[in-house]
C-alpha cells in the first residue's frame, strides 16, 4: 500500500511530451503500483475504434464503446484502461501542448466528464489524423522537423476533440455571465479546496457577493457553492483513504481541518461511513 497517491511525470516516459499507442485485443499492462491507481500530471484520451472498454476513474466505472472518444483530466485518479478486448487508441498529451481555449473547454466541468460518441464521418475524420500522426510519431526524432510536425498533428487531434465536446454541451446560446462564472469558480476550487472552506472566500476571490455566486452556481448546476465545495474535499478524502496508508488524522490535516474529530463527523454525515468504514469496505 502507498503512502502517497503516486503522480506519473509525461516527460519521465516521452520527451516530446507525446506518448501514443494502438491497443489491441489480448494487450495488457503491468502495473508498478498496488492498486493501479495514480495521477497523471498531463491528459489522457482515449478513441474506442471496436469492442468494450472500461475506466475505473474516482471510484466511477467509465464504460467505452466503440466509436466513442474519453479524455482524463490531469489530476484525477484512475486505473489503466481494461481494453483488452477492443481496438482503439491511447494518447497522452503535456498540458502545455493544448492551447487555452482547448483547455478551458475540457477543465470547466463540475462533474465527472462523459463519453461522446462519434458518428461515422466523425469516425473516419479522426482516422484520418490519428494514422497519419501516429506514423509520424513512430519516425526518428531526429528527422528534419520532427517536433513541429508532431505538435501541428497533436493540435488539429485535441481541437477536434474539444470542438466534439463543446458541441455536445452546446445549446446554442454563448456562455452567459453565470455559466462564466461557474467555470472560474470551478478553476478556484480545483486549486484551493484544501485551504479555503467557505463560500464567502471564493466570492471575495471571484469580485461577486456570495449571494450572487450561490445563484450562479444554481443555475447551472442546481446546487449551491458549498455542496460543490464539500463534495470536492470528500473526493480527494477518499483518494487519500483508498489509495494510501495516511491515518485519519494526516488526510484531516491536509486537507485543511486541524480537529481530525470534525473531519471524521463532516465526512460520515457526508459519505454515510466513517473514514476507516470506507477504508475497509473499498479494499475488501
């Protein structure tokens, strides 16, 4: 067992910060850590061409269908995808790679990200990059122009993919004040859940009355701040506690609460167990 939810640096692996594959039928993958289960510091997409796979991605099952397209978020715990019945593709990606605007489209979401399914022209399109691409990839890097070459292939991919995932969202109306933001709001959680508590706090961060904020995030989400706030320290609570040896107390602390009494109440008035119940139930 781990003391730490292991991170995987892109570039400890591909120095391009590109890491691409075709899986197949009868593929596998040893894991290095007990459990499976860590961290990306990059993106992961997956494109499912035939058969069934599935991801196992903050304790929710991600079933992949043929002809459907998943990324991972970096950031998020998950397992390595069971594909070994299906034919698709693997990509990892550098962050620094995605422009701002791809990044806004993939990062702005409040729940866990869904599927999307490709029709057959879609299909085809993203074919015609990806086999192109990944030839290129499989070249020397030495060739004249690799990299840039490589880059301008990884920009039309994630473009595609961000368009296809903002169509989906898309109601034909341009995002309004409040759909805003919630996004900004959702970026500020994401990095300071562990030391800001309160909803006020990301108020005064976001320049909007509590109030204001509250009715924002209602309105796109049918919840109020601190559900989302509660619900982002639960999360990372039940990393810590299924993925690594902390004791109640350490995960208390680093998440932010010095009375590890509280942290246990707040988390079973949440969860409906106690920390060390969910601990043992999800390894059983």
């Amino acid at each position: 067992m781990m003391n730490d939810i292991p991170w995987h640096q892109l570039y400890d692996r591909a120095d391009s910060g590109v890491e691409i594959d075709h899986f197949e039928p009868g593929d596998s993958y040893e894991e290095d850590e007990p459990l499976g289960a860590h961290r990306d510091d990059h993106y992961i997409f997956f494109l499912v061409e035939s058969g069934n796979a599935e991801l196992m991605i903050d304790f929710h099952v991600v079933p992949l269908t043929p002809g459907e397209i998943y990324f991972i978020l970096p950031g998020q715990v998950h397992h390595r995808i069971n594909a070994e019945m299906a034919y698709g593709w693997y990509l990892a990606i550098d962050t620094s790679l995605l422009s701002a605007a791809q990044r806004q489209v993939f990062e702005e979401r409040l729940a866990l990200q869904q599927p999307v399914s490709l029709n057959e022209t879609e299909q085809q399109r993203f074919q015609q990059v990806l086999e192109p691409l990944y030839r290129h990839y499989q070249e020397q890097a030495a060739e004249p122009f690799y990299h840039p070459i490589l880059y301008s292939f990884i920009q039309v991919f994630t473009g595609m993919v961000a368009a296809l995932y903002q169509r989906a969202e898309s109601t034909g109306i341009a995002p309004n004040r409040k759909t805003q933001l919630t996004q900004a709001f959702k970026a500020l959680l994401t990095e300071k859940h562990k030391t800001l508590k309160s909803p006020s706090a990301y108020a005064g961060l976001l320049n909007v009355s509590t109030a204001y904020l509250n009715e924002a995030l209602k309105a796109t989400t049918g919840l109020p701040v601190s559900h989302w706030i509660i619900q982002e320290l639960m999360l990372e609570a039940k990393r810590l506690l299924y993925y690594t040896n902390s004791t109640v107390k350490e995960i208390a602390f680093e998440l932010g609460y010095a009375d590890h009494t509280y942290f246990s109440r707040l988390f079973k008035e949440q969860v409906g167990q106690t920390p060390l119940a969910f601990r043992a139930a999800y390894r059983e």
